[in-house]
C-alpha cells in the first residue's frame, strides 16, 4: 500500500525517520515543522523528488496554524491516507516552583491540544471518505507518572485517553486510529538525558516497526516490544513497589538545566 502522509514533527528525530520510512515504502510526503527551512533543506539533501513532497511551516501551539497547514495540504496535495501527529516536546518540571506551571502550559498546548489541532482537519473528510488513519505519538512515559516528569507523564496518558475516545468516534466511519508508545529512542529529544535508558533503539529501527504497525492498523502498539512488557509490568506494579523502585532516580532535565 501506498499513499499519502502527514507527519508533523518531521524536522527532527522520530518524525524524519517516519518521513524517510514512508518515502522509500513509495509514499507521498505532507511534512510539518517550526523550521520549515532545515525541513526543506533536508528534504533536498536526502534528493525527495519534488514532486512526491511538500512542506508546511506551522506551529502546533497555533491552532489556526496547524489546522490551516493541514487545510493547505488537502487542497494541494489531497486528503491524506495516514496522519501522524508526532510533534512533541519533553521537559522535566519542579512541581513546587510557579515558573513550570507555565512550562506545564507549553507541554500540554505541544503534545495534547497541538495534536488535536492536527487530526481536526482530517477528521470529517476521511470519515466522508470511510477510510484513513489518524495515528498518535504518545509514550510509555504516560503508563505511570515518574517524579520530576509530571507534566510531560500526564500529558503522554492524556494523549493515549484522547486517542481512544476518538477511536470510538471514527470506529463507525471506518478510520482508524493507532496510538503509538515509543519506549526510548535515540533523539535530540533523549540525548541530555541523565538515566539509564533501558532498550533504547535507533529512530530508523523505530520507524519501519511504527510503519508496519500502521498498516497493521493497531489500536495500540509499544515499539521496542520490550518496553511493551515493562510497561504492562509498570502497570500492574502496587504503588509502594513503583514508588520505592523510583526512589532516588535522576530526573528530566528542566528548562535550563
Ligand atoms: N525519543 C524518544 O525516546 C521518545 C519516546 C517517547 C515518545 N516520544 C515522542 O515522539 C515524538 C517525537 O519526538 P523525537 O524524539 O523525535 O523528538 P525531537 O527530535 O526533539 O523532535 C521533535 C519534533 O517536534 C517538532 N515540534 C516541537 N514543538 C513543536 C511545535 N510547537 N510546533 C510544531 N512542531 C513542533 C520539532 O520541530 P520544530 O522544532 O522544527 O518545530 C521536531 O521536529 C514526540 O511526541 C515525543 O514525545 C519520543
């Protein structure tokens, strides 16, 4: 099967290896970024025929952005088959200090509201259509809430609730919606990290795994299946365990730190 996709967070890390997945699988590329010009540049460098992709800058704190770049993509390239809701930040917060509360904010508008923002547009036309799949990039860090990661943990298990609600929504009309959780991938996003980082993959490596789960069309996959078995461990772990196994264990990084 190929088609086109939509892939927002393609200017880096998990969303580039997905772009580049879809591309050598025959796809056509829709590619959202903030630094749309490194986008394009890339794209050029890695010699994407110009005509099997475009980029759009947008920001998804921006809802008029977002939903006005996937707008301007169905009108020149044409409703999409998979969208991809990939672009995400991650930073530590101290719950105790009022500055994060503001963070907080930055963390849920990029990874919740921004990726709501991403599917509406897509929503109507491929239940119209009766085909397609929104996909959502959550985390096992939204399995169980670790200290010092409040608000990206929370924001991670808002994304996996929100892409299950909207799975009951689309189910009917014959879209699906696949919920990925990446364990730990080698990204600019996980590099300062100051812990151990147990199965960590290769974004490549996580991207032909995410490919084949799209078109598998899961409801919810955890790409390394080892981080699949953590997580059903982490879930079924009594909260005294879980707290005593994560006593002591370095933190995310905050802003600045
Ligand atoms: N790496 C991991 O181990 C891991 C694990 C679990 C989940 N994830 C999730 O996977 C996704 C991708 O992460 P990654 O590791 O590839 O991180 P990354 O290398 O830091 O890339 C993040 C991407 O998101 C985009 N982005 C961030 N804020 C944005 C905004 N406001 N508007 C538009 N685009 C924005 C960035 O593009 P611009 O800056 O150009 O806008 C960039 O392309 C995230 O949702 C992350 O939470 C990653």
């Amino acid at each position: 099967m190929s088609g086109l996709v939509y892939i927002t967070g393609a200017s880096s890390g998990i969303g580039q290896a997905l772009a580049l997945q879809y591309y050598r699988a025959g796809w056509r590329l829709a590619l959202v970024a903030r630094r749309s010009t490194e986008l394009q540049a890339w794209a050029q460098a890695q010699n994407l025929g110009p005509d099997r992709f475009a980029v759009y800058a947008a920001d998804v704190c921006d809802i008029a952005a977002i939903t006005g770049a996937g707008q301007a993509c169905i009108a020149a390239q044409g409703l999409p088959d998979v969208v991809i809701a990939n672009a995400g930040i991650s930073v530590g917060i101290d719950s105790a200090v009022l500055g994060d509360i503001e963070v907080m904010r930055r963390v849920y508008a990029t990874n919740n509201i921004g990726l709501a923002a991403t599917f509406q547009p897509f929503i109507t036309p491929m239940q119209q259509r009766r085909s397609g799949a929104l996909v959502g990039i959550a985390s096992v860090a939204g399995i169980r809430g670790l200290p010092g990661h409040a608000a990206y943990c929370s924001s991670k298990a808002a994304v996996i609730s929100y892409c299950e609600s909207l799975r009951g929504e689309c189910r009917p009309h014959e879209v699906k919606v696949v919920t990925i959780a990446p364990g730990y991938i080698d990204t600019p996003l996980t590099r300062e990290n100051r812990y151990s980082m147990p199965f960590l993959m290769q974004a490549e490596d996580f991207a032909a795994r995410a490919f084949q789960a799209i078109n598998d069309g899961a409801s919810f996959r955890v790409i390394p299946w080892q981080m699949g078995v953590v997580a059903r461990l982490l879930r079924l772990l009594p909260n005294a365990w879980f707290d005593r196994l994560l006593a002591g264990r370095p933190r995310k990084h905050r802003q600045g730190e």
